[in-house]
C-alpha cells in the first residue's frame, strides 16, 4: 500500500486514505508538478495528520537476517509490523484502552460493600477482585484473529456502621481505601482505590425461631461513588517475543524494546444496585443482585520503544540480528458511560467470620470479574 497519497487534479480539497498507518499528503497541480501549498494548508494538514496519526510501526530488516532465516524481506518485514501491532494492542488502540478502563472499573465491584452478612453493628474485612472486559463484541472476541480484551486486579480494605445506634437499623453506611506500589517484571506502577456507599435495607430480617434453619434477608438498596485508578510504567528495557513461520523451520523473534511505555486508567463510578440474600443452616449464605454503573473517568497509553531485532536461529549457532523496530502510539478513551449489571455470590458464615466469593458479569458478555474475601460482621 503506498505511504503517499495524492490529491485530485485539482488542488483542494486533497483525498485521504485513512487505512495506512502512516499518512503523508502531496499536493501535485493538474500538470503533475509539485504545488507550493499555503502556510495555514499546511498548519491545518499537520494538525489534522497528527489526530489520526494514532499509532505506527517502523520496522528496518537487515537483508541478511532475512536470507539466514529462509525468509523473503518483504515478508519477514510483513510478519514483524503484525506480530509488533498484536503485541501492543495496536490494531484498534482505542478500543483496547476503552477495554481497560472499563475492566478497571468494573475490578471494584464486591470490595467495598456487604451483600450477604446484614450487620446490625458492624463489619469489617479485605477482599481482591479480577475483572476482564471482552469488548464490544463480547464472547466474539474469542473468534477475532486480533482479539480486543482488558483485565485489571484490584484489593481494597472495608469497614461498615449500621445505623442503628442513632435508630437508623434500616441503613449501612461503607468506606473502603487500598493503595500499593506493583512491580511486575520490566514494568512499575501504583494501585489506588478508595469508596463510600450507603446501604439501605428493606424488610430487615425477623428472628422468629427458624432463622437457624432458613432466613431471607430482604431487599438493599445500594449507591455511592467508587475510584480506581491503575498505573503502570516501563522502568527497563522490554523483551517482547513475535514468533515467525515460514523459512528455514519455525523461530521466535526478540524485540528489546527500550524507552517509553505507560498506561494509565482511572474509573470513576457511581453504582445503583438492589440485592437480595438467603441464609440456609446458618453456615451458609446465597446472595444476588442486579445493578446499573454510571462510568466515567479516562485510559490513556503512551508509547515510544526503540529497540533491536533478533532471533533464534533455527539451525544452532548464535542469534540472528534481524534489524531495528520502533513502536509508536498515543491514545487515549473513556470508560463506557453506563452498563447493567448482575451478581451473584456465596459466603460461608463461621460465626463472626464470613468468607465469600462473588461474581460481576455484564450481559450478554461484554465483561466479568470474579473476586472473595474475608469478613468479620456482627
């Protein structure tokens, strides 16, 4: 595909192709010699090539690599840009930082509020979560040849009041906050979540003698506000593998990509939820609900490797030096403003101490988080 697209014969308004990765424009007159285009032309033009200028991949192959590995240089040249834009999410770098900041937000859900032990003091406890969102496509993205999926972790710490020392029995009001340093590999960055909700309880549950048999919980009401924010930094250089096919036999690439690498998601949240929950035998609880998410907050990625090129070779001997790559990409996207919800969970009821686990999901399957904790409640 060409890197050089060409205006009509005449001169304004130019033609786009905005398939390429890279988009250069070059104004010709009618005769086809080049034209002297106006300054604010040219001001609009790079203004409007640096908005769709997304992301790129420049891949320079030593012609000799190529010939070691058996392989044509267009094709390996071909091969490489693929494997660098599936390593690096690049293919629709919008929709993967959507998928990450909505994972970010959804990674919040079951931490910070009590669907199953109905305090009538209070409770206190730790849980952990792990969300994925799969897209726009859902469980389709599976099929996809480049599938577009987010995931993000999440722990928080809790503590809830029953109001029922001021005659409020009816309400619950929650506060949970986490924040670490994470070290994962080559990559720095911090965890930050804090939440405040209220609880509100209808049908408060009765003790009428067979609660030690059966005992329904009634209906919540919950709402409040929850933030998330995930950020993540390259603190060394980048080994990414891009396996090959073809050649000689099949091999695996390295790129020791060096530079910049950032990823930042911050999930601002206000959920509306009903739940409901059955206590069976005492020891245990079944809970489920559904809810709707206002989200908003902001993703952004930033990406400037540089780095070299090798590969093992397939017939023994030494590394094969295949060239220089360079990955560039800037993007950024808001979490997906509102989703319905359901969930549903289980908790174990030793006494004061009340072990769950929870699962979130977005119907039909756009994402799913699954999480557990431990809670003292009285």
């Amino acid at each position: 595909m060409p890197d050089t697209v060409e205006a009509e014969p005449s001169w304004f308004p130019p033609t786009f192709d905005l398939t390429h990765k890279r988009c250069a424009i070059t104004f010709h007159t009618t005769s086809g010699e080049p034209m002297r285009t106006p300054l604010f032309l040219v001001s609009a033009l790079v203004f409007f090539s640096a908005a769709i200028a997304r992301a790129e991949i420049k891949v320079t192959v030593d012609p000799a690599g190529a010939q070691q590995l058996g392989l044509q240089l267009s094709d390996l040249e071909t091969q490489l840009s693929d494997e660098l834009t599936a390593a690096f999410n690049l293919l629709k770098p919008k929709d993967y930082v959507r998928a990450l900041t909505d994972a970010q937000a959804f990674s919040n859900k079951g931490l910070g509020v009590d669907y199953a032990s109905n305090p009538t003091a209070f409770v206190v406890g730790v849980a952990g979560n792990f969300a994925v969102s799969l897209g726009d496509k859902g469980l389709g993205e599976r099929y996809s040849e480049r599938p577009i999926v987010g995931s993000a972790p999440n722990v928080s710490v809790m503590a809830g009041l029953n109001m029922d020392l001021i005659g409020m029995d009816w309400l619950t009001l929650y506060g949970n906050f986490f924040t670490q340093a994470l070290t994962i590999e080559e990559v720095s960055g911090n965890l930050l979540n804090w939440g405040i909700h209220a609880q509100v309880k209808f049908f408060r549950p009765q003790d009428d003698g067979l609660e030690i048999l059966f005992q329904w919980g009634g209906i919540d009401f919950t709402t409040g506000y929850e933030y998330s924010r995930l950020k993540l930094d390259l603190e060394k250089q980048l080994d990414t593998p891009l396996p090959l096919a073809g050649g000689v036999a099949a091999t695996e690439a390295l790129f020791g990509g060096i530079g910049t690498f950032n990823i930042t998601t911050t999930a601002n949240t206000i959920p509306v939820e009903l739940s409901t929950n059955f206590r069976l035998f005492y020891v245990l609880t079944l809970f489920m609900g559904a809810g709707y998410d206002i989200q908003l907050g902001n993703g952004k990625m930033t990406i400037n490797l540089d780095g070299d090129l090798t590969a093992a070779n397939p017939m023994g001997g030494d590394d094969i030096d295949l060239g220089t790559a360079n990955v560039i990409a800037s993007e950024s996207s808001k979490p997906t403003e509102g989703l319905p919800r359901l969930m549903a969970g289980v908790q174990i009821n030793l006494s004061m101490v009340k072990i769950f686990v929870q699962l979130n999901a977005i119907p039909p399957d756009r994402a799913i988080s699954g999480g557990g904790g431990l809670r003292i409640a009285w």
